[in-house]
C-alpha cells in the first residue's frame, strides 16, 4: 500500500486534501525518510518555475530517497522554456478547432492531463503523457510561421479558486484510477519504442500485433513502450527503437529513425533501409547490376513522343507506372495503350523527374516473404483484389484486398526464397518484405518493403507468438552486442 504527499510551498499549508497529507517543503526536508515508512508517493505542488527552487529540490530529493513522485526532475528540465511549433512538430497534431480562435493567444491549465473544455482534452493528454506533471499550463499562440504552443508547470499558488477546487477533484480521479501500485515485476534490460500512428487507416501493425510486440519484448529483457508523438530529443531515452508506421523519406519516420540512429539507438527501420525501400529508382538499379531476377524495367524521364516510343519499342501494353516513393500500391498504375499512358506521364512527372516504367504480369498472387537480418522469417501469398489487377484496390469500399495464405517458409519455391534473400541483401540486414510474382518456375521481385505488413492472425498464421519472438530476440541481440 502506497502512502500519498501532497508538498506545497510552505505558505500555501491551507490547502485541504480529504484523505491524503498535505506537508510544506520544510517539513519533508525534516522529516523524510522515516525509518519503516511504508512506501511513499509524493505530488509536488511547489514552484518550480527556477531552477533550484524549492519544487525542483523537492523531485530531486523525492528520487533519491525512493519516492515515486510526480513531476519528476527530468520533466522539469524538459519544460523550462518549452515551445513547440504545432504544424511543424513530430507527432503532435494542429486542433482543428485552433483556426477558429484568430490569433490567440488561448491559455488553459491541465489538471493531471483533464482539461475542463472536452475539445482539448486530446492534445492535454498528449501534452501529460509526454511530461507527465499535476499542473501544466498550455498557451496558443499564433506567430509568423504557425501555431506554437508553450507549455510549463505552475504551483498550486498559481490557480485560482475555482482551478483548485477542480486540481482537487482530478487529483483525487488520478490517484484512485490511475496512479496505482506498481507490481514487483523484473526490472527489464533495455527501453524500447514502438512508432505508431493511432490515425493511420491501414498500418503496418494491428493493435493485435503491437500488443504481442510487447509481450515477446518483455520475454527477452526488452520494456517496450507504444509511443505515437515523440518530441525531438526525447528518443534518446531508449535503447531501442522500431518502427510499426508506414515509412516514407520526406516524412516524420525517416526523421526520427535518423535521429535514434546518431544517439545510439538499435533501430528498424534504419534510415538506410527506409531510404533504399521507399525508392524504386534505387532498387531497380540495384537489382539490375546486381542479378536479382526482376521484370523488365524502364526509367520514364518525359512525357515526350520520343519517351512514349522508346517505351512501345520495349514493351507490349497494357505497362505498369510506378511513382518511386509510394507503399501499399498507392501510386501503381496501368496504362492500356498510348493515350492512357501519356496521360499517366503527365500527370505524375510533375511530381516526380523519374518514374518507372514496367512489363506488366498478371499472376493470381503474388508472394511476400518475410526477412529479418538475411534469413527468411515467414511466407505468405497475397491474393488479387476481386475484380483488380492489384492486391490493394483502394478505390474499393467492401473489397479493398484479397485473401492470403500464410506458410512455413519451406513450403515456399526454392527459386522465390533465393530471390527474396538475394533483394533483401541490397538493402540491408533489417526486417524486409519482399515481394515476388512467380511464372512458371520462373521469380520475378517486384519491390523490397521495408516495413512489412505484420498482422494478427496473417503474418502470424504459421508461427504464431514465435514470429514476434523472432523479431524482439533480433533487438536483444543487436543490443547485447552493442554493449560489448
């Protein structure tokens, strides 16, 4: 059973909590620890506007003497100065409701992350789970180049009547509903970081398996935490970082797995990867000089009748068109003859000085093998979307893929498991899926991904709870290594 301090400045001791000890700075300085006192949880109400003031002694000594207290130091340091430009951050998202508030500035207090107006609860508890803190305030303000936030911790002695008879309120819902008694479980070896994006229509993980991530993760030594908005800098606290987001180079994700990379960080997917993967300009080439089997390609630099011949004298019609940044077949598109295939040129060159062009092959699926550090993990046929050419027809509302069969990896053709390892290979030793048509006893590799699909119940079909095994075993590996 923990024991719950509220430590005020010494001059706020009228403040009544019912059923908790309230205390001034002072007199937990004098009389903190006690011996055989029961395990203690302080909230710290001082101010801790200055550095070395009395808040920031009360968290420092609070951690050294076993306390669980809140805020901690590190939160502290973190908000001293804290200022964020909303539309230019890394995961925290603009509120709708901001561009119907003029030029602000609009100023709210988080009560151990509730806010009193439903509208901003959102971004409050983004706000209180990243710098988790009793009392923050928050203030929106409009500047040359966007919203910006500012955010910082205020003392009890800031709040006016009516927001400490709420403070009261939330803090007695915090403690009976969320701050409870941890368990007595092993302290893990390392901290990672699961990247996820909560709003993405069709992630590369289900929360299925996110939650079998953290589970293998703890099987292997590994605490892993699902993270959805990381501040710039705050990567650093963890050993490890994996990405489960669709990835892109002009995106967050490159940004933050380059970011892990150059503070240490055992990452995947490693910016190398992502920037090799999202690129078909790259692994075509690579395919071609390096004999990995692959359909005919051709790079399209013109909308030209020149282009359009050079590419009728190569290949039949109808041709595949490929933006060379794009994912789940986003970006994929057919051309029948030369009229849709100008057309095609136009619109995307505008975007794009290069864009692929390839022999078209129909098969009934295609294969994806899974590869982790150059050794295939899983084996799965994707299936053509009903009535479609692709496995993904996202113009589609109630066929938007095709089925799948899921299996062993040596039930998989020799010929499409040596091609999956050989493109994989020129990528890197990350986890991969690679996809593959198969004619005849001929494999064809399409694309390397490199942040595959994994899905409860799909992926998993086989291997079962083996399959996240596999992958967090991998991270503790890397790691264990790492620190020789």
């Amino acid at each position: 059973m923990y024991k719950t301090l509220l430590i005020v400045d010494d001059e706020d001791l009228d403040l009544e909590a019912e059923g908790l000890t309230v205390i001034g700075f002072q007199q937990y300085i004098a009389d903190y620890p006690k011996k055989n006192e029961a395990k203690t949880r302080i909230v710290n109400l001082c101010d801790t506007e200055h550095y070395l003031s009395k808040g920031y002694y009360c968290s420092l000594l609070a951690e050294a003497r076993k306390h669980k207290v809140l805020p901690s130091v590190r939160t502290i340091n973190a908000l001293r100065g804290f200022e964020v430009n909303l539309e230019n951050s890394l995961g925290f998202r603009l509120p709708a409701k901001l561009t119907e508030m003029g030029e602000g500035p609009l100023r709210m207090v988080v009560f151990f992350g509730w806010v009193a107006d439903p509208k901003w609860q959102k971004i409050a508890r983004q706000f209180f789970e990243r710098y988790p803190s009793p009392l923050l305030e928050m203030i929106f303000l409009h500047k040359a180049d966007g919203w910006h936030v500012s955010l910082k911790r205020i003392a009890w002695r800031d709040l006016s009547a009516d927001e400490k008879a709420a403070c009261m309120d939330r803090l007695q819902v915090f403690i009976e509903s969320v701050w409870r008694q941890p368990t007595s479980k092993k302290r893990a070896r390392w901290d990672m970081a699961i990247l996820v994006d909560p709003e993405e229509s069709h992630p590369p993980s289900d929360e299925g398996a996110i939650n079998r991530f953290v589970k293998a993760a703890a099987k292997v030594g590994i605490h892993a935490e699902v993270i959805s908005s990381p501040q710039k800098g705050e990567i650093a606290q963890y050993d490890a970082l994996f990405i489960r987001e669709t990835t892109a180079i002009n995106h967050r994700t490159y940004q933050l797995a380059s970011e892990a990379e150059r503070e240490g960080l055992i990452v995947i997917d490693d910016p190398s990867s992502i920037l090799r993967c999202c690129n078909k300009v790259f692994l075509h080439d690579a395919f071609t000089y390096n004999g990995v089997p692959s359909l005919p390609t051709w790079f399209a630099m013109s909308d030209s009748d020149q282009e359009i011949d050079n590419i009728e004298h190569r290949f039949n019609y109808p041709v595949v068109i490929k933006i060379p940044e794009s994912s789940f077949s986003k970006g994929v598109f057919k051309a029948a003859n030369r009229a849709e295939l100008k057309d095609t040129l136009t619109r995307f060159m505008k975007d794009s000085t290069i864009l692929l062009i390839q022999e078209y092959l129909y098969t009934e699926f295609d294969w994806r093998i899974g590869v982790l550090n150059g050794r295939p993990l899983y084996a799965c046929r994707y299936h053509m979307a009903r009535n479609h050419w692709q496995i993904y027809n996202h113009a589609s509302k109630s066929h938007h893929s095709g089925g799948y069969e899921t299996l062993p990896t040596f039930e998989a053709p020799r010929k499409v498991l040596d091609a999956a390892l050989k493109a994989a290979r020129m990528v890197g030793n990350g986890l991969y899926g690679v996809d593959i048509k198969q004619q005849d006893k001929q494999a064809y590799v399409i694309e390397v991904n490199d942040n595959p699909s994994i899905e409860h119940k799909v992926e998993d079909a086989y291997l079962g709870n083996e399959l996240y095994m596999q992958i967090m075993s991998e991270f503790a590996m890397r790691l264990e290594k790492r620190g020789r």
